[in-house]
C-alpha cells in the first residue's frame, strides 16, 4: 500500500508531457459540462465550476484508481433538481455534505462490490433516461424569459441564430474527431462558435445572460439551513439518492477504467474520496458530483496514467475562474448547448436498442421501466430500485422453474428422491408437488446433494412435507445436507421436525 498512498509513485515512471496535455484537455472538457449542468439545475455558473474544481483536485489525490476524472457531473445533479427547486442551494450544500458521509461509510464498511449487483439492463435504463433528461433540458435553453418573468420560446431571427450555432457546434463535436484526437473535439467546437459569435458580432445568448462568474476562490461556509430533524427528514431522501447514484457511476467509471487499463483499482478507496470530495463541496459551495465517464476517457485517451493529470485539471479549472471570468460570460449558450447534446447523444445506450431482439422480454422490460421513471419523475435513485427488484423478483421466478427430482426405489423398496436446484421462497411449491406421501413405500430418502436449503419457506416446507409422511406413519430422511443446511434446521429445531440421515461417506467434517 505503501507507494500507493504516495502522490508520485517513484517506481512507475511519469510521462509529464502526457500528463500535463490530458490534464489541460481534461479541464476544457468539464468546464462546459460543470457550466451547462449548473446552469441546468438552475445554480450559478460558479457552483458547477467549484465542484469541478474540488471534486477533480480531491478524488485526483486520494481516489482508488489514478487516470480517473471526478467533477460536477450530471448524473448527480439531476437527482437533486427537485429539491433546488423547492428548497433553493443552502438545502443543496446540506444534503451534499451528508450525501459525503454516506460515500465515507460505504467504502470504511467496505461496500463498494455491491454495486456489481445492479443489473445490465437496469443500467441501459439508467443512462437512456438520463441522457433524455439532459437533451430535453437543452431544449430549455432556446426559450427567453423578458423583464416580467414570462418565458416563452424564442423566435424568428434570435431562434434561427441559436439553432444555426447550435447546429454547428454538434456538427464541429462530430467531425472534428475524425481529423484528430490531440484536441477535444468539445472545446474546438465552442471555441470555433466563439469565434464566429465575436467575429460576426451576432447578437445571441451568451453563459453572462444567464448568471454572472465573478471569480475568486471558493469561501469556507457553512450550509445555512436550521439544524433540526426536520432539515434531516427533507434532505435525508435525496442525499441516500445522490450518494446512490454518485458511487454507482464512480464504481461503474472506475470498473471501465480497469478493463481499459488491465489493473484493479480500489472501489473502497475510490467511496471514501468520493465521499471526502462531496463533503469538501458541500462546505465550499460546489453542487457534488461524481466520476465523469466521458472525461475519464478523454484522459485516457490522451494518455494519462497516473494521479498528475487529475491535479492538473482541478489547477486549470480554478486558474480559469479566477481569471477567465469574463471570457467565459462571452460564451454563446448554443456552444454550450451544442456540447451537452453531443453528451446526451453519447450517454445514450444505443446498443441496447440494437439488441432490443436478443434480449429476455423481462430485461427489456425492466430498461423500459428504469428509462421511463428516470425521465417523467427524474428521480434516478428510484429508477434503479425499481429495476433491481423487478430484476430481483424475474430472476426468483426463473430460478423457481429450475427445481427437479430423480425418483427411483432401491432394492430394499426405499424410495429416493434426488432433487437438483435450489429450495427456495419460489420453488418450494414445485417441490411439494413432486411428492406422494400416500402411495409412497414406508421409507422415504430424499437426497440433497445437488440442491440446498437457501431460506425459511424452503424449512418450512420441509417441516410440511415431513409431517404428511407422519400422519401416514411413514418416514423422511433428508441426505447430504451441506453444512450450512444443517445449520439453518439445527437453529430451526424447535419449529421443524426433519430426520437428517447422517451419511458415513459423506463425512466431509466429524459429526459435532
């Protein structure tokens, strides 16, 4: 662990040119990305840019996985719209600090393998509802509200002008890639707007329309919310949610990584800097956030190893806001626009329509199902619940199917039942099913080799199934119980009554 935890690891040599391009590419990708989904949940410019700028520099330095980029992301900014909108930001600061401390306790707890239990297709669904929320919240951005606060869509020239650059920038996203991948293709098409927008002097939106970024360094402060339960009860909902969410893309960003990479990095690790991140944002006005999947790659790809590239970024990020304030009031909302639809398009699974056919009815369902909570009620964390249980239930059913039995009498006119498949809440009525208490011989061995008893139905149903062979005075044996069945009837003693046939082959461990 040692050179781990050291910020240069003397051993691994550090390629600094890399590190340096990735790091200074890295930062002109979030800027528009942390700009556009603060302006989104209707926050200042400046609260996104801080979460870039403190997420980036902290999970740069302590994360579980060097080359990965954190920053003001949107998966964990659209869960908290809701509450912006009701609350307003200190509830945002509070519920980001608290959301912190879930990611600390989920990675001391040593928790971060669950998040391999969410589903493929609960995961498709997820990020398909998520990238219809970011692109319809651009649509947004092409209606004006006038001085008395009525919004309404803009038009003619001013609606044709905004299209037009948006239209460019998405086109510049797209092509430019295929001429090279040196420079992001995201800032040379905001920059190339930019520079029509000041060259042609076009009159359009621009990031100072929206907030003002007065930059200087992000102030300490505390939330300023009552310190009382019933600031818990509201906040307590959504910061499960974004600490949910958060690490699910963290962890999911962190596995991608790894794959890329071909080493493992730390999920536990990568929590607690996570957690120590949001709670950082949360005393220094930033809105939280999380692992930023189309950065990391973008630092990858520009060959970025090691933790420098991180630090570099968060660097640029705040040298940027301290100086380039009022370069980036310039910007033409269409470049923004432009940007975060190009990330909604790529967000966007469009593999899991391509294998809509291939897949199992109940997982197209289920994606479905995730997709659609996500976008009507924006409520991600509920989404994915949703999926998983869905999941969970279809995969009960499945496995409940899967519960066979050899029957065969040996020569002393014993009957043998051989069972194959777990007993379990959702197989012990096919297991029932397969007995004859009335016409069986006096003596009944059923065999457990291949099978094993998972819960309480399946004691439950051996316990039925042992007294109907009573009342026919008759016997059960039940066999090769591996040593955890025998656990579970041995604590259930008092409430079942089972013959459990000791087996001298099978004497894996000395009978206690």
């Amino acid at each position: 662990m040692g050179n781990n935890t050291a910020l240069f690891d003397v051993s691994k040599k550090i390629n600094f040119k890399n590190e340096l391009l990735a790091g200074l590419t890295v930062a002109m990708t979030m800027i528009p990305e942390s700009l556009s989904f603060a302006i989104l949940a209707g926050l200042s410019p400046l609260t996104g840019l801080y979460a870039a700028f403190l997420m980036g520099l902290v999970t740069a330095v302590m994360g579980g996985r060097p080359g990965m980029v954190s920053g003001g992301a949107g998966a964990t900014i659209v869960v908290l719209i809701a509450l912006i909108k009701s609350h307003g930001i200190e509830y945002l600061f509070a519920t980001v600090i608290l959301a912190g401390i879930f990611q600390i306790l989920v990675g001391v707890f040593k928790l971060g393998k669950f998040v391999r239990l969410i589903p493929q297709p609960v995961m498709y669904g997820f990020l398909n509802g998520l990238a219809v929320i970011i692109f319809m919240a651009q649509i947004e951005q092409f209606k004006i509200t006038d001085h008395n606060g009525v919004v309404s869509w803009l038009h003619g020239t001013s609606l044709y002008i905004m299209a037009g650059l948006t239209a460019l920038t998405i086109a510049i996203v797209y092509f430019f890639p295929k001429i090279t991948k040196v420079v992001p293709a995201s800032l040379v098409a905001i920059l190339i707007v930019f520079a029509v927008v000041l060259g042609f002097d076009i009159n359009t939106k621009t990031v100072a329309d929206i907030a003002s970024v007065s930059g200087h360094l992000p102030d300490f402060h505390l939330p300023a919310v009552p310190f009382s339960l019933e600031t818990l009860k509201i906040i307590f909902p959504y910061a499960l949610i974004m600490a949910g969410v958060g690490l699910i893309e963290s962890l999911l960003t962190l596995s991608m990584v790894d794959e890329i990479i071909n080493s493992k990095g730390s999920a536990n690790r990568e929590s607690v800097a996570q957690g120590i991140a949001n709670i950082t944002n949360g005393f220094f006005g930033g809105m939280g956030g999380c692992a930023m999947v189309a950065q990391t790659l973008v630092n990858i790809n520009a060959g970025s190893r090691a933790r420098l590239s991180g630090i570099i970024a968060s660097i640029t990020i705040m040298v940027i806001i301290l100086v380039g304030a009022p370069f980036i009031e310039k910007i033409p909302m269409a470049a923004l626009v432009g940007v975060m639809m190009m990330v909604a398009i790529s967000t966007f699974q469009w593999v899991s329509i391509r294998i809509i056919n291939k897949m199992p009815k109940s997982d197209i369902f289920v994606g479905i199902t995730v997709a659609l909570i996500t976008i009507i009620l924006h409520n991600l964390a509920l989404a994915v619940l949703v999926g998983v249980i869905i999941s969970a239930l279809v995969f009960a059913w499945d496995n409940a199917k899967r519960i066979r039995a050899r029957k065969y009498t040996d020569e002393d006119g014993v009957k043998h039942y051989e069972i194959y498949g777990p007993l379990f809440f959702g197989s012990v009525t096919a297991f029932t099913d397969k007995f004859d208490p009335l016409n069986d011989p006096d003596q009944v061995i059923v065999d457990f080799r291949e099978s094993r008893i998972v819960d309480m139905s399946a004691i439950d149903a051996l316990d039925k199934l042992s007294k109907r062979y009573n009342e026919q005075n008759k016997k059960l044996y039940l066999r090769h119980l591996s040593e955890d069945c025998r656990k579970l009837l041995k604590n259930a003693e008092t409430i079942v009554d089972v013959n459990i046939q000791e087996d001298p082959t099978y004497k894996v461990m000395p009978g206690k």
